[in-house]
C-alpha cells in the first residue's frame, strides 16, 4: 500500500507528525523481512563475483546470455 500521498501535508509539523506515525507502524517482522532479503542481494552479488545482479537474473529467467 503506497502512503506517500494519500495525505496532503500541511506543514513541516504535519510532515514530522506522519513520519513518525509511519515509523510506528514498523513491525519487527517487517524489519526481518527487509535484512533476510538485503542478506540474499548480497549473497548474489557475492556470487555473481560483484557482476550485474539483474541483467543475470534476466538471463536466468529468460535465457538470454549475458557473459
């Protein structure tokens, strides 16, 4: 769900007010989630020896050749 402008912000007060509800709303799942995936990007990159993680997984899925 995108919350960046379902609210128009009023001020710098208003702006500060709804960061800080939406800091809130981050669950400690939510946090896991994030560094488990940033954990496997880096694990491909690290395997993909620093390489294009993207263009690789193009290749992979649509079996392209990139090397």
């Amino acid at each position: 769900m995108n919350l960046v402008y379902t609210v128009k912000i009023r001020d710098l007060r208003h702006l500060r007010h709804h960061i800080s509800t939406a800091v809130r709303k981050i669950t400690p799942a939510m946090l896991w989630r994030v560094f488990r995936c940033t954990k496997e990007r880096w694990q491909l990159c690290f395997d993909m020896e620093g390489n294009h993680v993207e263009l690789r997984l193009i290749s992979l899925l649509y079996g392209f050749v990139s090397d």
